[in-house]
C-alpha cells in the first residue's frame, strides 16, 4: 500500500511538471492555516505569465497529505507594484488521517478509537504573493478548498482552508 500511495505521489508531481523547462524561480517555505505544511516550488516563465508546480506536505488530524499543484502566475496587479502578483491552479492530493472522529457532508462521526483513515482529493489554489524586493523572501495569502474521499466511505467539502505562507526564494 506504501509502494502505491509513494508512486501516486511521485506520478502527480511530474505529470503537473512543464516538459522541457528550465526553471528559473524556485522557492521553498512554510505555509500556516488549515493544511499546515512544507512546500516547494518551481516556476517558468510562459508567454505573460508564469506557470510551474507546487508541491507540498501538509500535515492535518494526526495525519500526512502530498499535495501537487500546477500553478500559474498572473501579473494583473502590476500597476500596483511590480512585487504583487496573482497565483492560480489546481491539483490533488493523497495521504492518510488518524482521528477518532470526523466530519463528512455536515454529520460527525466518532469512533470507539483512532482509526488510519487513507484519503485522496481534489485541490484548487489562489493566492496573492509579495516578494519583498531587496531580500529573496515571499510572503504569501492563500485559499485552498478541497475536495476528498476518505475510506471507507466518507466525502468531506472543505471550503475554508485559508493560509499565509513565508519562503525563501532562490
């Protein structure tokens, strides 16, 4: 079961990959809220925008997630300042919870004990990113809804995982 979920993973965060690119902005950091975690990023440059991947661990309910997402710069807040910039995409994710109790379509359920719960999902992302200009750091607001099914046998909507990342850019 490790093999698959570890070959998933690894499927997902090169399928979302741009073929034949040299990335030239890269960036690793920590992202706060709902989906705490680590992530690490890459970009290219693509006509007037930017697009790469994002790919993340997060960590929730006791639990490990491997998020990949594509993403896609968008420089729309330009006349504002040159350092803002729009973040779209989408992906998915999979890993494992550990709870004794769980939400799914408005119920909760709870269980005798802690049960592994295995999970997969579907991911959106946007954020606003600012890059502060005399030092390679980015500091970043972000909403990531998701969808995911959770064995045996539950759907969970979670449309409220708002976060603020911190990374460092090279």
């Amino acid at each position: 079961m490790k093999r698959i979920i570890l070959s998933v993973i690894v499927l997902i965060m090169f399928s979302m990959m741009p073929a034949g690119a040299q990335f030239e902005n890269r960036q690793a950091g920590m992202r706060f809220g709902y989906s705490f975690g680590l992530y690490y990023q890459v970009t290219s440059p693509a006509g007037n925008s930017e697009v790469g991947a994002l790919m993340m661990a997060s960590f929730r309910k006791g639990g490990l997630q491997a998020t990949g997402l594509r993403i896609t710069y968008e420089y729309a807040l330009g006349s504002l300042s040159p350092d803002f910039k729009l973040v779209w995409g989408y992906g998915g994710h999979v890993g494992f919870m550990v709870t004794d109790n769980i939400t799914s379509m408005g119920e909760n359920y709870y269980f005798p004990e802690e049960r592994f719960l295995p999970l997969i999902g579907a991911d959106g992302y946007a954020a606003i990113e600012y890059t502060i200009p005399p030092i390679p750091v980015t500091l970043t607001l972000s909403y990531k809804p998701f969808v995911e099914m959770v064995t045996p046998a539950f759907f969970r909507f979670v449309p409220y995982d708002f976060g603020f990342s911190v990374a460092y850019l090279f």
